[in-house]
C-alpha cells in the first residue's frame, strides 16, 4: 500500500495554517470590541477589557456576587467595613507596597509531545532543486482572488501559467524521458542483426556492470517503498496533528483570557480593597495625621496638658484661699468679740476714772482709756473680689473648660471623618461601579469567545470532512496517473505553496492570505514576523499580539482621568474652621482666673501684721494694779483692780489666741502670695499659648489640612498606580506566553515538509534515479543478450554438423555402392 499526499490535502492544510495564523489575530478582534473609551470621556474604567474562559463559570458567579455586593453595600452612605491597614503613626506617610497574585497555568499543550521535530530527514538537500522547479513565488493578488473566489478555473489555469513553466517544463522533460525505454526496446526488437555483427569481447565487465545496475535500481525500489512508508505515516499523523493543534488552540486563547481577565480584575480587587480600607480607616489615616502635625506645629498637647496642670494647681489655691479666708472670717469674729470687749472695759474704766475725786482725782487722771480700740483691720482681705474669685474659682469649671478645649483636639479625627464621608462614600461607589464595570465587559468578551469557539469548531468538522477524503484518495491514486509526474508535482507545489511561505522569514504570503475576507478582511496591525519572533522568544501575549493597539490599557488604567473618581477625590476636604480650641467658655474661665490671680497680697499682709490692739492691756492692767494700790477710795480701788482682772484675763483668753490666728493668717498669705505668681504667669502663658494656637489653626489649619489631604489621597491613587504598573509588567512580561503558537507552527512544518514533504522528495528523486538506471542498463542488457545469443547458436550449429556427417557415412556404407 502506497500513500501520497494530494493537492486536496494540500489545500486542506493551508487553510489549517492560515487558520492556526489568524487565531492569533482573534485575541486582537476580541478585544477591541468596546475597547475605545467614549468620545465624552467619561470614564476609562468603561473601557476596562476582562477576558474570561467558559470553564470559570464558578469564578464569574463569584466576581459577578462581589460587584453586586459592592455596589449595594455603599447604597446607605455608610462606611463599609473592611480590614484596617497599618495605622502606626510612622506608616501615616508611607505607601504601603500592595502584593498582588501571581497567575500560573498549567501546561496542557501537547504539540511538542508529539515529537514531530524528530525523524529521518534524509532529502532536505532536494528542497533546493524544487526552488528550481518552481523559481516563482505565487502572486499575491492572483491568491487572495483565488481565496476570495472572485476569479474562475480557467482564468486561474491561464494566470498561472509563467509561475508554472518551469514545472511544465520539467513534465515534458520527464514525458520524453519516459518514452526513452520504450523507444529503445522498439528499436532494439525491431532492428535487423547484420552478418558481420561481432558481439562485445568482455561480457564478464557487462554483466558486472549490469549487476551494480540492478543493485542500485534494487536501492531505488527499497527507498521507494520507506519513503512511501514514511508518507504513509506522514499522512495517518495529520488527523492527530491537526486535532492537537485546534485543541492547542483553544486551550492557548482560554488560558489567554483567562490570564487577562485575572490580571485587571483581581490585581484591582487588591487595590480596592486596599483603597476601601484606607476609607474606612480615615480617622487613623488622615484625622490623627492632621491632629499630629497641629500638634507639632502648634505645641496644642503641650498647652492642653498645662490646662490640667492648671487647673490642679487652680484647686490647690482655690483650697487654700478657702482657708485662708475661713481663717479670716475667724479671726474676723474673734475681733469682734474682743472689739466688744474691750468697748465694754473701756466704758468701765472711764466710769471708774470719772469716779474718782478728791486726791485720787490725780491719780486716776494719769490712766487713758481712750487708747483701748480693736487695730485688726481684716475685713479688707475679707472683702477682696479678686480673694473671693479666686476661691470661686473651682477646678470642676476649668477642668470642664479644659475638658472641652481637649474634646475639640480629640474630635479632630472623628470629625474629619464625619466631614468626608460622602466623599469617600462617592469614592467607595465609583471604585464599585468601576469593577461592575468590567464584570460586564468581562461577559461580553465571554459572548464573543463563544463565537470564536465556533469558528474552531467549524474548521475541525471541516478537517474531519476533508481528511478521510484526502486518505482515500491516497489508496486510489496509482490508477490516477503517473507516479513520478504526481509525485514530484506534488512536492514542487507543496513547496512552493506551504513550505515556502512557512520558511518565509517575513511571512509575506500568509500576511496576505490573512487580509482576505475570509479571514480578517484588513489590514494587519503588526507583520507576522514580528509576532513570530516574539512567540519563538517566548514573549507575553499582549507586546506579541499587538493587543496594546487594542485594550488601550493606557487610557483603561489612567484612573486619574476617570471624572467620577476624580471628582469624588477632589471632594475630600478637611474644614478646621470650626475647630475652637480656645472656646468662650475656657477663655472666660482663664480671664477670670488671671484676674483672681493679679490680687496683692502684700498689702494685706502689711495691714494684718500691725498690733491687734490700740495700747498693751497687760500694761494697762499693771497701771491700773499701780494706781489702785495707791487710791484712797478702796473702792475705786477695787474696781480698778477688778478691770486689771478682767484685761488680763481678756489676754489669755482672747486677745493670744488672736494674734496666733493673725500669724497664721500672716503666713497663709506669704504662702499663698508665693503660689498665685508663678500661677498667675502660667494663666498668662496659657492664654497667650492657646491664642496663638487659636489664631494659627484659623489661619494655617487650612494648609495643614490640604497637605495631610493631599497625603491621604496620594495614598489612595498610590494603591492604583500600584495595579496599573502591576498590569503593565505582568501584560509585557508574564500573562499567556506564545510560545505555543510557536509552537504549532513549527509542529506543522515539520508536518508537512519534513514527515511529507521530505520523503515524497526521496520517493520522486528515488522514482527518477530508478528510471535513469533502467535507461543506463537498457543497452548493457540488450548487448549482453547478443553475446549469449551468439555463443548458444554456434554451439548449436556445431552440434548438427557433426550429427549429419556421421550420419551420411553409415548410409553410404550400407547403401551405396561403387561401380565396379
């Protein structure tokens, strides 16, 4: 059994090549559907382009309830919870390096276990020849009208008649070279043997010559039959081949938009995430930034602490003003009480000096009651406002003050984070739409995938319909013509029509086949070789494909040009013009205290230091015991000395424990002066300090705000520059390497020219040495069979002379007499 390639299979596989070609430009078709952002643009993220393989139904229903979720979730203006980043005040300025997943696909293309690199490829050297068979490469044009159908048989026959002239040629060179044999053994059996013909004289050198023939001649039917062998295998190899190929195929353009869509959408579900918990995390990200650096700029903690330092030391004082007044208000009474006192022993000592007469008049004269008065002047201290307020002054109502002061540097955060909560709410939903967004670019892409399987489908049953025609036309063809003509017109236009514009280093010809409308119907974006050489490099699908011209990633990821996004950014603003650090209440509660503060004390301890009374009664009452002594009038006398009693007694029982209390009161103001100083400088500081803050954070808290904004915001488009940089590498470096294209070209090519192509080479070339050597030995065979002519008839003759010459002497003998 004998099998050889036919031009029908020939044109089965180049319209398999051409298709194998073309699915790289699919990927290209695929995704420049709805690729191009709008003419208004109004947002790149519309353009986003997610390719997605049918066997991810589980992971498309996942992404799709994910979208719906994030959609719905922000519906309340509420903030969403999600994991917190890092909030530690030394990450607030940092931006965080997202890790985003790796995508691996398993190796599942079987073109290169088939092995078809290797075998024995013993005829390449007559490729060369085949060039000179066919010199000319076939019109592009006079292609693409056959392709297209636009031109007929005949005219197709007539046009192609200089590419084929060489080959026509050749087939009458071999038509001549055919009737050679023929001709000759004509000649031979139809020439007469002249008498004088002398036959070779070495017919040992002839027949050995012609053995040598008949060997190689053997050779030629040897190669003859492997190399139709190997054809024989060739072809059983082709429906295998091309099954792997359609298949590799469809597993290279499922893993390819697989890998994209993978690569867009989950690379930005990272940077959302990350972005969505920086959002909900705004209080540590953007509210204690700002409350940091007032902080720092301002000293604001430091102030707010000496408000509670303040208003400890404010208690303190007011503790011991209230003391030092219910001394007063003691020593007050006391004074009082020994006022009353000594009026009443005055008022008794000038009736009893009135009552003297006679002699005693003198003496009682020499006693002056007019002296006996009260000297404490307390009711001074008592009655000072700036004494009374400061004891008024409690620490509940500073410590409030300060308290509050404190909630507002405290609520900084908080209230940042109620302020930009519809902006970050508008950010959270434009992030969602924008994943929605590509969800549905995602299914459009899977509905046009769809239809490219279809298109694989349709050329494999056409494959299936064409190749059990192509193999039993191989069991039928030696009836068909003749076989060295079929063979090498085979394997000239299987050169000239696959092989060369598979070798082609520029790929012209396919490039060609490839615009038809039976294909792509335009113009390519990029030439095959440059596709070719990147897949043979191994290269990303995206830089190989020419997909950039396509997905427009630059402007699908340019996230600083989405206007939603942009705008809800632009909203997050921070307002510190509310912020009252030094609020009304505090203010009056620090002016009030500097008041009580500015009270002098000094003068008071002057006027409470003086005697407490107006003359020393104990001196009084030894004049009185003196004068009494020396009265006549005993009972003047006696009542004088009664009074003595009295003011004695009027001493230890009153007027010492007086002047202790006016010495404690005298070092309670000495304290007291040297607390309210240093107090009343700190109150002042404090005041001036919270001013100052005041009228920076009025001024400069805007500034502050908008450079802590613009942090947190670059934060956030960090997140995005991070997966846009992420697709790009992975697009250009990693995502769905050709190599498989590659792949399957080369797998065909050693197909059809080198499992086919090459021993259908050996079988003509084989087929053509055989028919010269039957030539060569036509000849020696003839001449020898002259020789062994020659030598059987003379042996022959010889034979029958000797026969009848003893044959006609027995007759004679017997028979013949002679006359006597």
């Amino acid at each position: 059994r004998r099998h050889h390639i036919s031009f029908a299979s020939l044109k089965l596989l180049v319209f398999l090549l051409l298709i194998v070609t073309s699915r790289a430009y699919t990927l290209q078709e695929l995704v420049s559907t709805d690729s191009t952002p709008s003419s208004n643009n109004c947002s790149t993220t519309d353009s986003f382009l997610i390719l997605r393989c049918p066997n991810e139904a589980r992971e498309s229903e996942m992404d799709t309830m994910a979208a719906d979720v994030l959609v719905n979730s922000t519906k309340n203006n509420s903030n969403v919870s999600h994991p917190r980043t890092l909030t530690l005040p030394k990450d607030w300025d940092e931006k965080p390096r997202l890790k985003f997943p790796k995508f691996t696909t398993e190796e599942r293309y079987k073109m290169m276990s088939l092995h078809l690199d290797k075998g024995w490829f013993a005829f390449d050297f007559l490729r060369g020849f085949l060039f000179f068979v066919q010199p000319y490469d076939i019109p592009t044009d006079l292609l693409v009208d056959a392709v297209e159908n636009r031109i007929s048989t005949s005219k197709l026959i007539s046009e192609s008649m200089h590419v084929e002239a060489a080959f026509l040629v050749l087939v009458g060179m071999c038509c001549v070279l055919a009737c050679i044999i023929p001709g000759m053994e004509l000649w031979f059996a139809c020439r007469p043997i002249r008498e004088d013909y002398k036959p070779s004289q070495h017919p040992s050198v002839l027949a050995f010559l012609l053995t040598i023939l008949v060997f190689i001649l053997g050779s030629c039917m040897v190669t003859m039959i492997i190399c139709n062998e190997v054809v024989a295998v060739g072809i059983e190899k082709l429906p295998m081949t091309v099954e792997t190929a359609l298949q590799d195929l469809k597993d290279y353009h499922a893993d390819t938009t697989s890998q994209l869509r993978k690569c867009l959408t989950r690379s930005l579900d990272v940077a959302s995430e990350a972005i969505l918990a920086d959002l909900d995390n705004v209080e540590e990200l953007l509210g204690k930034p700002v409350q940091a650096e007032l902080s720092t700029e301002t000293g604001l903690d430091v102030a707010l602490d000496a408000l509670v330092d303040l208003g400890n030391a404010t208690q303190e004082l007011s503790a011991k003003t209230e003391s030092l007044l219910r001394e007063g208000e003691r020593a007050h009474e006391l004074g009082l009480e020994l006022s009353r006192e000594t009026n009443k022993i005055r008022r008794d000592l000038e009736g009893a000096v009135k009552a003297c007469s006679g002699p005693d008049r003198s003496l009682c004269a020499v006693i002056d009651s007019s002296g006996i008065r009260l000297d404490l002047r307390i009711e001074r201290l008592l009655r000072d406002d700036r004494l009374l307020r400061l004891r008024s002054i409690s620490r509940e109502n500073l410590t409030e003050a300060g308290h509050q002061a404190r909630g507002e540097y405290l609520h900084v955060p908080h209230h940042i984070a109620r302020t930009t909560l519809d902006a970050r709410n508008q950010i959270r939903r434009e992030i969602n739409a924008a994943r929605a967004r590509i969800v549905d670019h995602t299914r459009t892409v899977e509905n046009s995938f769809e239809l490219s399987k279809q298109l694989i489908d349709s050329v494999k049953n056409i494959t299936d319909y064409v190749v059990p025609h192509v193999i039993v036309f191989e069991h039928i063809r030696w009836i068909i013509g003749t076989v060295f003509i079929i063979a090498l017109g085979i394997a000239s236009h299987t050169e000239m029509l696959l092989c060369r514009p598979l070798y082609d280093p520029n790929y012209h010809t396919m490039e060609v086949v490839l615009e038809t409308r039976m294909f792509l119907g335009r113009r390519l974006a990029f030439p095959l070789k440059d596709l070719f050489e990147k897949c043979r490099n191994n290269e990303a699908a995206y830089p190989a494909l020419g997909l950039e011209n396509a997905m427009k990633l630059e402007y699908l990821t340019a996230h600083w040009a989405w206007p939603g996004l942009s705008r809800a950014i632009s909203n997050v603003k921070v307002d510190l013009k509310g912020l009252q650090i030094l609020t009304p209440n505090l203010r009056q509660c620090l002016q009030d205290l500097l008041y009580a503060c500015g009270l002098n004390l000094t003068a008071h301890r002057i006027m409470i230091q003086g005697p407490i009374l107006s003359k020393d009664i104990s001196t009084l009452s030894d004049q009185l015991d003196n004068v009494s002594r020396q009265l006549q009038d005993r009972s003047i006398a006696r009542e004088l000395q009664s009074i003595g009693i009295t003011m004695r007694d009027l001493t230890l029982r009153q007027v010492k424990p007086l002047m202790k209390l006016q010495d404690d009161l005298v070092y309670r103001l000495a304290v007291l002066e040297l607390q309210v100083q240093p107090l009343w400088r700190q109150v002042n500081q404090s005041i001036s300090h919270l001013r100052t803050i005041q009228y920076y954070i009025d001024h400069q808290g805007e500034k502050i705000a908008q450079l802590k904004t613009k942090s947190y915001v670059d934060r956030l488009s960090n997140y995005l520059d991070q997966w846009r940089t992420h697709v790009f590498s992975e697009m250009d470096t990693e995502i769905s390497k050709c190599r498989p294209l590659w792949n399957i070209l080369e797998g065909l090519r050693h197909l059809l020219c080198a499992h086919v192509l090459n021993p259908l080479d050996g079988f003509w070339f084989a087929t053509l040495i055989g028919a010269i050597i039957m030539i060569i030995s036509t000849p020696i065979a003839h001449i020898l069979s002259l020789v062994y002519k020659k030598s059987s008839s003379f042996v022959e003759d010889t034979t029958l002379l000797s026969t009848r010459a003893g044959s006609l002497n027995t007759d004679d003998d017997r028979t013949w007499q002679m006359p006597e």
